[in-house]
C-alpha cells in the first residue's frame, strides 16, 4: 500500500538540465537538443555510477522530453533496480509528449503534468502528477479541444492506474451571433475525482468535487486578454464555495515580455477547500505523521469554518529568458491557511550560466512562516556552469521519500549527484 509522506526541506543544486527546464528557443520550430550526464550518485548510503540521457525535441507544435536514468551499484556490480523493476517504467522514460499549448484550439500533453489546471483553477490548480518520491513516477494525460460554440478540458494523472481524473465541459451560446464580446461569454461544468487516495483499492476513500462557471473576455486581442469570471463548486459529501475573478494577460511586441495577473476574491461554506487538487495534492492526499497515523486530506475539511478568502497570482517572462511565476492564497481570519508558491528561471541571460530556483509552503500565518524551512516546505535551487559549448558542469543535492514498507511508512531518501552533462542543439531537418 503506497501512502504519502511529509515533505522535508528539498535543497536542490541542479543544472541546466533541471528536468522541468526546457533549453529549446522559444518560437524556433526546427530545432531539439540531446541532453545527458556522467557521474555519481549517493542514495540511501549506496553509491551509483550514474548516466542520464534527456533528449528533447520540438517540431511546429509538438515536443518531446525523455529522462532515461542509467545508475550502476558500485558495490553489487548491478543496475540500480528500483529504476527498471516494472514494465511501466519502460514507459516513464518519456517524460513528456505535447502537441500545442494550454489554451491553443487542440493541446495534449501525456507524461508529465506539471502544472494541470481545469477552468479557472478554482477546483484543480496547478496540480502536479509527480511525486517527490524518485521511484513514484507518473505517466499522466492532459487533452483540450476548442471548437468555438464549445469545447473542454481533460486530464488523468496516471494511465498506469486509475487515480485522478478531471474535465471541464464549455459551452458559447451565442457564439455565432457576431456580436463583440458578448459572442465569447462561455457557460462551463467541471468535475474532478481521486478514486483512490490511500493507493488501496480494498479501500473506499474516493473523493470528488464538481462545480459550474460563467466566464466573459472583455477584451481578446494579440497583445490584451481580460477575463471576468464566477466560479461556484462542491466537495461530495463536504461543503461549497464560490468566487469571483478578474484575469489580465499582456504580451509585448515580438514577444518581448508577457505577464498574467489573476485575481480572485473568494466566499467560502464550511468543509470546503478551493483549489483543493492543488500543487501540493500528490504529498497531501494521504500522509502518515510522526506517529504513524493516517491522515487523509479529506479528513482535514472536517474542520474548517466558514469563511471569506483572496488568491492571487503573477506569471511573466521577459525576452524568453527570466521567467517568474507566484501565487499566494489565504482565508480571512483562519489562522495558518497561507499558500505560497514562487518559482524564477534564468536559462540564458549569463554566459555560460543558468539558474533555476522553486520554493512552496504551506501553513503560512505571519511573514515568518512564509520564509521558514521545514517540513511544511519545498525548495529547489540550480545553477549550471557551461565549460565547453556542449558540456555542463553541475551538481544536484536532493532529499527525498521512499516508502519503507517494513516500517510502514516514508523515510528520507537522499541523493548527492555531481554530474558533468552535455547539451547538443541541432536543426532538424524537414
């Protein structure tokens, strides 16, 4: 039975090759890149050998990453077997295959999700289908169409194995009346389920929430989109809540620089959690504490009151090169439901360096909180150091869990990963 873990303190030293960070140009359609590494790992008080090949492609609209990881036990002589003991991890190595991009009139993405969001995102978030936990890695699917009168939105996390399944249906009914603005007012349905948090199928602790939203553009151009909305859903068996919204998206000419605001004002029953499959879900769904108690995060809704509530949120990229992006969410008056996320990239601006750096937390009540490392908290930082134009000096510390099914619970899995990689761009041939 997999259950998940408290989060400790993950103080990453990655390079450029971080597994999330792109290295292809933004708008080249005829380009990919051959990524990899030699050198050493230390997990769990066992020393590797280890190669890892990320090559990474994109043609017009579709793209590819692999992530193929080749550890060899100095000790036994043997490849690490955590890495190919089942035939799904033959297929995790695709880390990701996309056609298009979110919001595009076709966009599909299968392997990694690392930022799902249904609607407005005021039931799914930003959800990533990843554990922190090395061994546990998903193969998840994402699927949208837009067809104009309407359209929709999907995604699973995990087509190895029923878990968490989301949609969202739209629909423009008065889309082919000419009128401006009013020709885009979409009325929509979402529905969103885990149907088995605690890994257990002998178990029945699924979980669900539904909701509806109306959404109006104001104005949608190249360089402008602004977006009001309402959104109202319900936790089966738990509460309800409703918010209000405004989304702001500016793009520069040739694509200089683009940033999206959103703000959310947010009215909140009792046993009602918005965003609840959020960033976080993946540790947060059923986790084990200090003295080995099962808590399931459904069981957090029990007590929590009514209340109002604010979101926000800032993404931008200048010159395709710093990219940012923060989010911060919290109830009035409840004490420690403060939400952070806030991630920055530099993969081009220094020569010869890149830079990537994440940090998220939960149980924020004063500034203090907000800026304290704990098991409340994830951070990651990565600095990459190009030595010759295809190699790449650089060095990844990690913590991480692992279930310890003797113990019945998760343990600290540490891995220290000096690695000198290679990058090799090329042009596609057509």
């Amino acid at each position: 039975m997999r259950k998940s873990g408290r989060i400790l303190l993950a103080l990453l030293l990655p390079c450029a090759l971080w597994a999330q960070t792109s290295i292809l140009v933004p708008g080249r359609t005829d380009q990919g890149a051959f990524m990899g590494g030699l050198g050493m790992a230390v997990i769990d008080d066992t020393t590797f050998i280890t190669m890892n090949l990320r090559p990474e492609l994109a043609i017009g609209k579709f793209g590819i990453g692999l992530d193929i990881p080749l550890r060899y036990n100095m000790s036994s002589g043997e490849m690490r077997g955590q890495d190919w003991n089942d035939a799904y991890d033959y297929f995790r190595v695709i880390r990701y295959a996309r056609y298009g991009r979110k919001r595009d009139k076709f966009y599909t993405r299968v392997g990694a999700l690392d930022a799902a969001r249904i609607g407005h995102g005021f039931i799914m978030n930003y959800y990533a289908n990843q554990m922190i936990n090395y061994d546990e890695r998903k193969l998840g699917l994402a699927l949208d169409v837009d067809a104009g009168y309407f359209g929709f939105e999907s995604m699973t996390s995990n087509l190895g194995r029923a878990e968490i399944f989301a949609g969202r249906a739209f629909f423009r009914p008065i889309y082919g009346s000419g009128v401006p603005i009013l020709r885009n007012f979409a009325i929509g349905a979402s529905y969103v389920s885990d149907i088995d948090p605690d890994g257990n199928r002998s178990t029945d602790d699924g979980v669900s929430e539904y909701g509806f939203d109306v959404e109006l553009p104001l104005v949608k151009t190249g360089m402008v989109q602004f977006l009001l909305y309402s959104d109202w859903a319900k936790i089966n068996k738990w509460g309800s809540g409703s918010a209000v919204g405004a989304e702001l998206s500016l793009r520069g000419l040739m694509d200089l620089f683009s940033f999206t605001v959103q703000l959310e004002r947010r009215f909140l029953q009792g046993q009602f959690l918005p965003a609840y499959f959020n960033s976080f879900y993946e540790l947060e769904r059923y986790r084990i504490d200090d003295n080995g108690v099962a808590i399931p995060k459904e069981s957090l809704l029990a007590g929590i009151p009514k209340s109002n509530g604010t979101f926000g949120l800032l993404y931008g990229q200048v010159l395709n090169t710093l990219e940012i992006l923060g989010t911060y969410e919290r109830l009035d008056g409840v004490p420690n439901s403060g939400i952070m996320h806030i991630e920055a990239k530099v993969p081009n601006t220094v020569p010869k360096i890149t830079m990537h750096a994440s940090y998220n937390r939960i149980n924020i009540d004063t500034f203090s909180d907000a800026i304290r490392f704990d098991d409340n908290s994830i951070a990651r930082a990565g600095i990459g150091y190009k030595i010759y134009p295809f190699l790449v000096l650089y060095m990844d510390y990690i913590w991480t869990y692992r279930y310890d099914e003797v113990q019945d619970r998760y343990r600290i899995q540490r891995r220290i990963e000096p690695q000198i990689a290679f990058v090799y761009p090329f042009a596609i041939v057509k």
